[in-house]
C-alpha cells in the first residue's frame, strides 16, 4: 500500500480515472473534497463506482477501494457508512481523529453495517487521521496501547491542524517541517511501528512539483514510512517508484 490517492466522491471526471489508476489505494472522498449541499450525492456515486469496480475487478493489481467518510464530530458520518457499505470498500478513513475510543465506536458501528450488508465481520479497516486538532495530536501514542483488530495504520494530515493552532506557515525557508508538524511525523511513524500497522505519510499539496515530491517520498521511505497520501494521479508513479524496493 504505497499509494493512497483521494478521488473526490461526486466528481463524475475524476470517478472514471480512478477507475484506471496506478495507486494501490482509492480513497472515494466524502469529506473535505466535498460541498456541504452535495454530500448525499457523492454517497450515492461512491456507492454506485463501488459497486461496479466490483463487478469488473482487474485481478491483484487492482487498487483496494476505500472511504473517507465525514468525521464523528458531524451529521455525516452514519449515514456516510450506511450508504457506503453496501458497496463493499476494503476500509474507511477517518478524518480528525480524537483517539483510539472514537475509533472503537466507528468498528462497533461497523459490525452491525457488515452483517446488514453480508460482509464478514471485521472485514472492513479503518485508518484514522491522528493529527488534525492539537488534542488529536496528543493522544498519537495512545494507539498503540489499545487492541484496535480493524486498524491498518496512521496516516497524518498538516492543513487543520495549522488551522487549529493558527500557525501561518508549516515549513521553515529550508522547506523542512517546523518543530510541532515535525514531532506530529515522527510520533505517528514510533506509534504505528509500536502497533505493529503502516505507517502512512501526509501528501504534498503541490501536485505539480513532481521533482519536490520525489525528494519527500524517498526522504519518507528512508525514515521508515510505508506510504504516502496523493491528490493526484500524477503523483502516484513517483510515490510508487519511490516506495519500491
């Protein structure tokens, strides 16, 4: 799983080239890519390109499909996973995770939509987003104290939680993460090691520096990183070459 690239639920143009990619994980995006007043439709779509990536599987080198479904503090996220299961996805991400008890909420919601669904119990994973509010954050090493059976790895995220702290950057004149984005990264590769799952680096946001994110994702792959998140499909030959033994 070296690539993990999000497909905005409701876009119809992006959906279809999904279908075609190189990225060993899909992540249908019902979250931030997503208008308030469009997230019924975009459960609807995800459901319906679940069911027919299903229905037409390329074998092995398909990509697994995943969720990111809205997180726990909103109205969303029920429903999100009541649409979205039937479809069968290999797992759901959770955005702004609070801690491993939210995450053990979300696997006691999913048993009941398996059995609905006839999905095998604890099929479906869970990779959470740890570091999106300070709190989060705080809690990292938290995950690898508790027996998460669905969890596959940690995956981190700078955008909020900059927001949160009102940083007005994330990296010094050097390019490198500044010291709190810095101690978020290495926490998250410590805990997800101590578990025994993946660690998963953030993405870059510039999709176009393609050289900048080959530096990144070898430096990622060296430090001990598993993968990393994309935004696009042109980031995903770069993620995968770099992640490729």
């Amino acid at each position: 799983m070296r690539s993990w690239l999000f497909v905005p639920g409701d876009s119809e143009k992006k959906l279809a080239k999904a279908t075609h990619s190189d990225a060993d994980v899909v992540i249908l995006d019902l979250e931030d890519a997503v208008r308030e007043n469009a997230k019924p439709q975009a459960r609807a779509m995800a459901r319906s390109w679940l069911v027919a990536q299903a229905s037409e599987r390329r074998g092995d080198a398909a990509p697994a499909h995943w969720v990111r479904i809205n997180a726990m503090d909103t109205p969303h996220w029920r429903e999100d996973l009541a649409v979205v299961l039937p479809g069968k996805p290999a797992g759901i991400m959770l955005p702004k995770a609070s801690g491993p008890e939210q995450l053990q909420q979300l696997a006691a919601e999913l048993y009941e939509l398996e059995e609905r669904s006839g999905i095998a119990a604890g099929a479906t994973r869970i990779l959470p987003l740890v570091s999106e509010t300070p709190r989060a954050a705080l809690s990292i090493a938290s995950y690898a104290n508790v027996a998460l059976p669905r969890l596959t790895g940690l995956t981190w995220g700078a955008e909020d939680l900059s927001v949160a702290m009102g940083a007005s950057r994330k990296r010094d004149v050097a390019g490198e993460w500044t010291d709190a984005f810095r101690l978020v990264r290495a926490q998250v590769l410590l805990t997800a090691h101590a578990a025994g799952v993946a660690p998963i680096d953030t993405l870059q946001a510039d999709f176009r520096d393609l050289e900048t994110l080959e530096r990144a994702a070898r430096a990622s792959r060296a430090d001990g990183f598993h993968g990393m998140l994309a935004i696009h499909p042109d980031q995903v030959p770069v993620i995968n070459a770099a992640f490729t033994p």
